[in-house]
C-alpha cells in the first residue's frame, strides 16, 4: 500500500483492511460545510454509499463501518481542516491508481453524486438545496481530485 494511502489512512482512523472507506469522507466534509452534521446527511451517507456500490455489502452491516460513521461524525465536528482534506484527495487518486482509468473515473463520479446526495439531504424542502458552502467545498475537493 503506497504512503500517502496509509498516512491518510492512519489520520482518518480507518482500518487497515477498509481502505475503500477514503471514498466515504469527501461526503462528511460536504456535511460539514453548512456547520453541523445532521442526522439525514449520515444517514445520505450509508444509505447513498452502498446504493452508488462504493462500499460493499460487507461493509453495509458491518461493526467497523458503524463505528467509523460514529467517529467520522465526532471527528469532523470538532476538527478536520482543509489541509487534511490535500491528504485525503492525494490518497484517494493513490487508491484509485489500482484501476483502469475508465473504472477510477467512475467512482470519482460516485463520490461526487454521493456528496451532492448529502447536501440535498441538508438543503430547504424547496428551492436550491446545496448551499454556497457546500458548492465551494465540491468544487474544492473535486479540483483536488481530478487527474
């Protein structure tokens, strides 16, 4: 496993044998954006997660993705920054290097429909349901991961 991989993996707290859950976190700082992670947007995030395949169905029902969800909401609320979010695209880009092109391009494209679940899942009933913050944060997150 590349360094960049483990070093990302290792200030996430992801289990050694999880790497797949790098592709969870771009959503918990799109969460984040708007202030508070709220309940519907944890939930955008399991829910939206297996439905896009990027977890598999081992993970779904697993203790280690309940008790990563557990310490990714505590976690983003107290103290992820931007500059972890440079680790974080750098060792998605190195995750998805294993892949043909065509297949990395794909799941950068579920990652980033799974964000934009998760910022409808917090945004009004009616009218635009990402917020400026979260568009920024998109865009900053997904410049970072584009090859």
């Amino acid at each position: 496993m590349q360094e960049i991989i483990k070093q990302a993996m290792q200030v996430f707290g992801i289990p050694p044998h999880r790497s797949n859950f790098l592709f969870l976190l771009p959503p918990f700082y799109v969460a984040k954006a708007d202030g508070k992670i709220s309940i519907k947007e944890i939930s955008s995030i399991t829910f939206n997660a297996a439905r896009l395949g990027l977890i598999g169905p081992q993970d779904q029902n697993s203790e280690d993705l309940d008790v990563f969800i557990e310490q990714k909401v505590e976690q983003f609320q107290n103290k992820m920054s931007i500059g972890d979010l440079d680790l974080l695209a750098k060792a998605i880009n190195a995750r998805l290097e294993v892949f043909p092109t065509e297949k990395a391009n794909a799941i950068r494209e579920r990652i980033y429909e799974l964000c934009i679940n998760v910022a409808d899942a917090s945004g009004p009933l009616f009218g635009d349901h990402i917020s400026e913050e979260e568009r920024r944060l998109l865009e900053l997150i997904f410049d970072k991961m584009e090859k």
